[in-house]
C-alpha cells in the first residue's frame, strides 16, 4: 500500500486531533468520518425491539450484581 502525505494548515490539524479518537490511526479517522454509511437514527427500533433491548440490559446489570 502507498503512502502519502497531506499538508494542513495548524489550526486545521488541532480540529482535526480533537475529533480523533486516541485508539485509531489517521487512516482510520479519516476513514471513518468520511465513510457514506448512515448511522443508526433515533427511532430506529420499534418499540418492541427497544424495549427487549432495555430489558436484556436490566437483567444484565442484575447479573453482574
């Protein structure tokens, strides 16, 4: 795989390490804030399935206890 390198100005690469998570390489923050996936919205499950998902959540908690 090549390489190569981006020129940004300062104040841009300071915006740019607050937004990057500390566990990812450049490549992977670039990656991820450029990829074209939607991300979930609010609203996606129905009430049923949120609800189910709240309740394993409970009972792990219980679990763990």
């Amino acid at each position: 795989m090549s390489r190569t390198s981006i020129p940004v100005d300062t104040a841009t690469k300071e915006r740019l390490d607050r937004l990057k998570r500390d566990d990812e390489t450049w490549d992977e923050f670039l990656t991820r804030i450029t990829t074209t996936e939607e991300p979930i919205e609010a609203g996606a499950w129905s009430d049923e399935e949120a609800e189910r998902a709240k309740e394993a959540i409970r009972e792990s908690r219980e679990n763990w206890r």
